[in-house]
C-alpha cells in the first residue's frame, strides 16, 4: 500500500506549517528538523534552511489528517525585548517539550484579518493552523508556541480556541523596554514605531492621542505606549482567563530568579520536572548565550551592555517614564498586568 503523502506531512511535525496562502486556502509546509528548529533565531526565510522547495497542501485536508495527531499546546506571548526567546530555548527539551520561535504562519493570518478577512473563516483557519503547530515532536511531548508580537492581535481569539491551553505572557520593564530600544540605534527605534502601528491597527491602543498629537511624539514616546498597549492587553488577558491559564513575568524576574521561575514556568504548562532538570536547563545555552547571535552572553553582559546605553541616554529615558505613567494614569491603565507566576 502506497502512503497517502497528505497524511504523511500533515501528521508528522518535522514538516512545519509554514504559511497560509488564502487565496488557494493552503499550507506551505517546509522540512525544518529539531537541529534546525535550534539553529534558527525565529521560523523565518530567513534563518531557516534554503534548498528544499515548500509542499503546498489544502488546508482542509491537512487539518484533518493531523487533527488526531495534535497533542498538548501551549504559548508564550511577548512584549518584544524581554528575553521569550530565551524561554522558548530553554524549553526545547527532549522527551518534555519543544518551544516553537515565531512562526510566521501567525503573522500570515495577522495580515489576512488586516486585509479584510471574514471573522468566521478566519477563526476556522486559526483553529487549523493551531493543530498543525501542536504536533508534538516526540512521545509525551508538549510544544510550546512564541509568536512574535505581531500576532499579540490573535492572542485572545488563540486562548478562547484552545481551552486546555496556557499562556505565559512576558515583557520587560518600562525602562529596560526602552534601554533594549536605544541599544539598537535606528533599527530599534523604528520597529518600536512599527510595533506601536501594529496595536494601533489591531484596535489595542486604548490611550487617547489626535493622530497630530501621535506625529509629534518622539520614538521613546511612541515606545512606550506600545509598551502601555501590550501591558494593557496582558492584563485583560490575566482577568479574563484566569490565574490556573494565564500568568505574567517580568524579563528582569526571570533574569534574578531563573530557577525559580523555571520551575514555576514547567508548573504553568504541566510538564514534569525534577531540580536536576531546572538545573540543566538555568546552565544550558538558553540562559548562557545570546539568543540571537549564539555568542556567550549572561548575567553580567547584559549588565553592562545596559549600563553603556544608559550612561547616554538616561535623559530621555527617565522624561519618558515619568511621562508614561501620566499617561496611563489618565488613560485608567495599570502598569502592572498582575497574575505574576512569581506571587504567592
């Protein structure tokens, strides 16, 4: 008997699911194996491997030779800057867990909504390309989805789908959000100002700005409110799911207390673990290494790597604070999105 090549690559995970072609209502699915899944920064053209031409199936018939092949799903949701791709490192675990790093299939359906997309159709899409993501990679294995913020848009439409699923959103301090940005130079500040258009064309932004007033703010300003925005969205996501689904972290916590934290992060999503293992994970490349550049980088890189960028321009960071907290003040949103997987 010939095997069906449908059933082939729909239920098996080393074929991911890539894009989403709306107009064919397809799946581009790409051969990426778990040595590569490590290598890549993020689930992007650009760092994954070249050569192998994707296989285009229709998404109907993929969903439904995977759907029983789905297993335990899971996401870690991000304000940018905050150290998720360093979870979702430490996360891919054999025999335990595989953390997925942004897969752009998200952002396909983030742009497909943009462009007009029927709300029904399109949450039948998402439910698809959410059990095509959750194939587990090994027996008893959970995965662990990163989308990138572009997809924060979907994130409560991705919980409400899958019941079983929890979430840990993390996100930086004000102040280290924007240190992260100034460090970058040009590029930072422009993809703060992409991330604040992004919110504001997902309906996100809740504080109340004339599109002239928008235009004269600095790139710190609109900064921060994209940081405001996702916090605001992190704590309705908190309130609305509830303590045992949905809890919180700060990069500068999981930074000072990485066993803790861990361990408390393992809880969360259900995956069994003993203090060797924490330990394994806190003194692995995850926490050791930059996650984007692979080059040793911990504790006390990133402390003065931030002390530089400070010593510049802590000026304007610290207008742009104390402004920020006027401005949620006004707009009645906390800081804080609470549900800290910290707090007792």
């Amino acid at each position: 008997m010939i095997d069906d090549p449908v059933a082939t690559i729909s239920r098996d995970p080393l074929w991911l699911a890539h894009r989403y072609d709306p107009g064919h209502d397809a799946i581009h699915f790409r051969p990426v194996s778990r040595a590569d899944h490590r290598r890549a920064t993020f689930l992007t053209d650009q760092h994954l491997p070249t050569g192998a031409e994707p296989v285009v199936l229709r998404r109907e018939e993929a969903v439904q030779a995977a759907g029983e092949h789905s297993g335990p799903l899971h996401f870690v949701f991000h304000s940018a800057f905050c150290c998720s791709t360093l979870v979702a490192r430490a996360l891919d675990r054999e025999g335990w867990a595989m953390g997925l790093k942004e897969p752009v299939i998200l952002n396909d359906l983030v742009g497909w909504r943009r462009r007009g997309a029927n709300p029904g159709e399109l949450r039948t899409v998402l439910s698809g390309v959410l059990t095509l993501l959750a194939r587990p990679f090994g027996p008893g294995e959970a995965v662990i989805v990163k989308p990138s913020n572009v997809a924060n848009g979907l994130a409560m439409e991705m919980m409400a789908q899958r019941p079983d699923a929890r979430a840990l959103l993390i996100y930086a301090p004000l102040r280290d959000f924007l240190i992260s940005i100034v460090k970058k130079g040009l590029d930072g500040r422009l993809f703060a100002r992409d991330i604040f258009l992004n919110l504001l064309k997902d309906g996100l932004v809740r504080a109340d700005f004339t599109q002239d007033q928008l235009f004269g703010q600095t790139d710190l300003q609109i900064a921060a409110l994209g940081w405001l925005a996702q916090q605001d969205l992190f704590r309705a996501m908190a309130l609305r799911f509830g303590a045992p689904r949905v809890r919180t972290i700060s990069s500068e916590v999981l930074l000072a207390e990485p066993r803790q934290a861990m361990g408390s992060i393992a809880r969360l999503f259900g995956l069994a673990h003993s203090d060797e293992t924490i330990d394994a994970l806190v003194s692995g490349p995850a926490f050791n290494t930059h996650s984007k550049t692979g080059q040793t980088f911990g504790s006390s890189e990133r402390s003065a790597e931030y002390a530089s960028t400070v010593a510049h321009h802590a000026d304007e960071i610290d207008k742009v604070c104390v402004w920020l907290e006027s401005v949620a003040r006004g707009a009645g949103i906390e800081l804080d999105p609470g549900a800290g997987i910290l707090a007792s």
